[in-house]
C-alpha cells in the first residue's frame, strides 16, 4: 500500500465496513439459502421475508449501529415492505409456509395473523379431502352401483382412519422439524404440502440447469438425441443419492445395476462412476 502510495484504511473506514457487513448481511444469507439446490421449498419465501423484515426492523432501534447507517436500514426495510407487500398476504405463499414443518405457524408474530394461516391451511386440508372422496366415490359408483345402492349399509361403511381436523391438530400441535418424515403420518397435510411447495421460490436453481444445457448442446453435438441429452444431463447434475430418490429405488438395489438401467450403457455408467469419484 505505502509503494503504490494509496492511504491505508482508518479506524472510521474499517468501522462503516464493519457495519455495512452487519446490515447487509442478512439479504446476503437469505439470497444463499433461496437459491439453493436441494431441500428448498416454495413455503420458505415468507418465513425468509418476514425473518428479514424482524431483522431489520430490530436494527432501527440497535445502538451499535451509527446514525449516518440508519438510512440505509430504514430504506432496505421499506423497500422490503413495498416489494413483497401483496406476497405477504398472499393466500397460497402463506399455506404453502404453514403445511412446512420447518415453519408451521412459528414465523408469524401476530396472533390474528397466525390464526389466519390456520384457517388457509385447514380450508386446503378440506378441498383435497372433499376431492379425493368425490373421485372415490365416483369411481365406487362406476363399479358397483347397483350393489351399492341395494345395500345401505355399505354406504357408510368406510373406516376412517383420522378425521382431517385430529390430523391439522396434531401438525399444528407438535414442535417445528427440519426433516419432512412426519409428513407421511399426515397423509392429507402431506398431499397439500406437495401440491404448495412444488414450485421453487427463486429461479436460480432452473438457471443453473439451462446452463449446463447449453454448455451440453454445441454444434458438433446436433444430431443427440433427447434420451441421450436426458442421460448426459442426468451424469452432471445429479448425484447417486439423488438419483435413488428421484426414481423410487430401494437401496438395497446395487447402484451400477440401477445406473444401467438409468443411462443405458456401460459408457456411460463408467463416465458417470468416474465423475463422483473426481
């Protein structure tokens, strides 16, 4: 620094970088935690707004931070309220943060507010029940109408294993877990997390696979396939775990069988093999 004759950083400069590191912070955590590839769901969106916006807001107020960096807190915090202002009301972004059980109704602060995203989640807990037995029913109907219609007493035979209410409460009613296995003991919740949460709440993730695409399709690569385009897509970006779990296989299954079956070549598996082992 002394040779190229540039001013060495003072206790002031290093203390507004200090600062500006502490404020913004917390978008730089919430943009790594959105964009990122694997257990990221569409129910984050919120809980990560309304986390930013208690942040900040908590800032207003923080002593350690010096009056000429209040500005830039009050305007990061207001242009947060205006962006995501109709999301944060929105009905389905708010289910879809409530049927997680990282979340539940623990993000919301107000108490009219949380009573509220209970009600949102209990009315998508009705509609797919009310569906799903308008269709079973239908499909009853179809095969054995006259039976049934003969016999009424088998109209109101089937055993209900939970009503959908028990099944909400005790969601509800149990503490917030990183892990989704106790979804499969809520099937109702577990269908309306499915359906909620199966967009991604940033696009960066669908981004990164257009590139690799790209990368993929040169122009002496024209005549591939699709099947072959799949499979070269499939060695690049998923792993071995990944790919047990994307096609439904047990892991008792030998993995260099599965991953014939999968790609269709000993070529490819070996390229495949020599990838994860890089």
């Amino acid at each position: 620094m002394d040779e190229l004759v540039i001013g060495r950083f003072n206790k002031s400069d290093i203390d507004f970088m200090c600062q500006y590191q502490k404020i913004m912070g917390p978008i730089s955590i919430s943009l790594d935690l959105l964009q990122g590839d694997t257990n990221m769901y569409f129910g984050h969106l919120l809980p990560t707004i309304e986390e930013l916006i208690y942040k900040y807001e908590l800032m207003i107020s923080d002593q350690t931070i010096s009056n000429y960096m209040k500005p830039l807190v009050i305007a990061i915090l207001n242009g947060i309220k205006t962006r995501f202002a109709d999301y944060l009301i929105d009905k389905f972004l708010i289910t879809a943060a409530v049927c997680h059980p990282l979340f539940k109704t623990a993000w919301i602060k107000n108490d009219i507010k949380k009573q509220l995203a209970s009600e949102y989640l209990k009315s998508a807990c009705y509609e797919l029940h009310t569906n799903e037995n308008d269709n079973n029913d239908a499909e009853e109907n179809q095969v054995n109408d006259d039976l049934s219609s003969f016999f009424t007493w088998s109209q109101n035979s089937r055993e209900e294993k939970s009503t959908v209410n028990d099944e909400i409460d005790r969601f509800l009613g149990t503490s917030t877990t990183k892990t989704l296995e106790c979804l499969h003991n809520l099937p109702t919740i577990k269908r309306v997390f499915v359906k909620y949460n199966t967009p991604l709440p940033i696009s960066a993730s669908v981004e990164r696979i257009f590139s690799v695409g790209g990368a993929t399709i040169t122009k002496k690569r024209t005549n591939m396939t699709d099947k072959h385009f799949e499979q070269i897509m499939l060695i690049k970006l998923k792993t071995l775990e990944e790919i047990y779990s994307t096609f439904g296989v047990p892991s008792s299954i030998d993995a260099n069988v599965l991953l014939k079956s999968v790609l269709g070549s000993e070529f490819l598996v070996s390229l495949y093999v020599k990838k994860e082992n890089f």
